[in-house]
C-alpha cells in the first residue's frame, strides 16, 4: 500500500527501533509508547485489520502471539510464578480493529505494552 506507514517501514523507506525481524514480521518499538515496554508486532503482508484475516492467517497470527511472549520476556516484562506461588511480572497485547476500536493505522499489528501496572493508564482503563 503507498500510503500505508507501516509497509514504508518494512520496506525500509521509514526508520525504525526494530527489535525483530525476519521474512513474515517485523517488530518495533510504538513511537508513542504508553508504558516502559510497548512495541508492536507487524507482518510484513498488508492486511488491513484483524477482521480482514481468515483461516490462512492462522499460522502468521498464532506466530505473532508466541512472539509476543518472547520478545515480553527478553524486555523484562516475562510472566513468572515463583515457588511459593507469587506472580509477577506481565503484560499486555491488544489488537485495535476498526474506528471504534481505536485503530489508527490500517495495517494489522499487535501492541504488546509491559512494565508496571500498564492498564491502569487512561489508555487501558477498563
């Protein structure tokens, strides 16, 4: 898509914080961010929103989420329980599809925002 940011990006014609990258996705970190950890996790493939997906997006977006968590725990935001039963650390993925539900860049990508408590901000407020 010419005017798509995001496919400038993975064309290499818009810098980057990229943090991952290979032939189906490519990861960077939100220019905006709204906690310590927030990047976004963007195929390659333009695909407008998660509603235009269908049955041969499986596999790219069970990717996408097992990417998440890793690249969550390599940015210190990995989900632990400790021996006694303790939980800590965490984070959060959100897919915005459509106007109302905030999307604002029609090219599919996956938030994953981390750090402490990062839903209690305005953006996350449930």
């Amino acid at each position: 898509m010419d005017n798509c940011i995001f496919c400038k990006i993975v064309a290499g014609q818009i810098p980057s914080d990229t943090l991952y990258e290979d032939d189906q996705v490519i990861v960077f970190r939100d220019i905006r961010p709204v906690a310590p950890v927030h990047f976004l996790i963007v195929p390659k493939e333009h695909i407008a929103t998660l509603s235009d997906c269908h049955d041969g997006h499986a596999a790219l977006l069970g990717k996408m989420t097992l990417l998440a968590k890793r690249l969550a725990q390599e940015q210190g935001c990995g989900y632990q329980i400790a021996a006694d039963g303790t939980q800590s650390g965490g984070y959060k993925t959100l897919y915005n599809t459509g106007p109302d539900g905030g999307q604002e860049v029609y090219h599919l990508h996956l938030h994953v925002i981390g750090g402490a408590h990062p839903w209690r901000t305005g953006f996350f407020r449930v």
